[in-house]
C-alpha cells in the first residue's frame, strides 16, 4: 500500500504541475512572451513554491522560524492561482474552467506540504514546538453543552499560554543572569 501510495502522489502531483504549467504558458504566450521565456513562467511560480515548502520543512529541523518560507509559499501559491484562474477568463471560459485551471497548481503545492508536514511536525514536536491537543470534546457535549465547551476550550487554552509565558520569562530571565 505504501509503494502505491507514494506512486500515486508522484502521479498526482506530475499531473497537477503539468496542468498549471502548461495554463501558464500558453496564458504567458498570449502577452506575447517569448516562448523560452513562457515555458519557464510555472517555474517562478509552482517549483518555487516547492522550494521554500522544502525549506519550510527544513527550517522545522532547526531552532528557527520557517515563518519566513511559509509566508512566501503562500504568496507564491496565490500568483499561481490567481494567474491560472486568469487564464480561463481570459479565454471566457467561464468558473468550471477557472476551477480546472487553477486547482490543480494548488492541490500540487499541498499534497507536498502534507506529504512532508508528517516529518516537520514530528521535528517540531521533539523541539517542543507543537502544543498539545486540546481537551476532546464529542458531538453530543457540543450539542448540549456548547457554551460550557467552549468556555473549557478557552481556559485550558489561555491556562496553558500563560504557562509557556512563564516558562519562557524564566528562561529568559536564567540567560540574562
């Protein structure tokens, strides 16, 4: 199951980059881009994006933030869609076509994110960087009880923030000493 799995997230992943590759060259080649020049405009955009996703999970090795990388995936992810959905409306194709052409750019750059996520977040945990899960709550409390669940919710949330205040005023303070 494994090897299909990871085969089949190649796949998907080759198929989605295709797409908004091919989306944005022939949109590039419509403001009459070279065709070099258009080929390689995916490039700046979704291979970009997977590399500050690779440096993300990289950063979550290391006592730094990947704040940084996150942020430019983001960004990077959002001109890929927005130029891709462009595309569409600049044929007139309509919403399904939008969909079409700007999903696939989107469910690329996160299928790599999730697929590396398991390994940043279990480098995040042994830092200390991931906090616990809050208290469950089943379907049937929030039905009868959501108020007292949510009250809950936020003290445990707001006890445990003031606790890590704490904890990292003292260390702050044992450095500064």
């Amino acid at each position: 199951m494994r090897w299909a799995a990871t085969s089949a997230w190649v796949v998907v992943l080759a198929a989605a980059l295709g797409i908004s590759w091919w989306s944005l060259f022939d949109y590039a080649r419509g403001f009459a881009i070279p065709t070099p020049l258009a080929a390689v405009v995916s490039l700046v955009f979704d291979a970009s994006a997977l590399i500050v996703a690779h440096l993300a999970h990289r950063y979550s090795t290391s006592p730094d933030s990947g704040a940084g990388p996150r942020l430019m995936l983001l960004a990077l992810l959002a001109g890929s869609i927005y130029l891709n959905w462009q595309h569409a409306v600049s044929k007139g194709y309509g919403v399904e076509a939008g969909i079409m052409f700007a999903a696939p750019a989107a469910i690329g750059i996160m299928l790599f994110e999730l697929h590396t996520a398991w390994r940043s977040r279990t480098a995040r945990r042994a830092r200390g960087r991931v906090v616990d899960p809050l208290p469950p709550v089943g379907r049937w409390r929030w039905v009868f009880h959501p108020w007292q669940n949510l009250a809950t919710i936020w003290l445990v949330a707001r006890a445990e923030g003031q606790a890590d205040r704490a904890a990292r005023l003292e260390r702050i303070r044992q450095r500064t000493w």
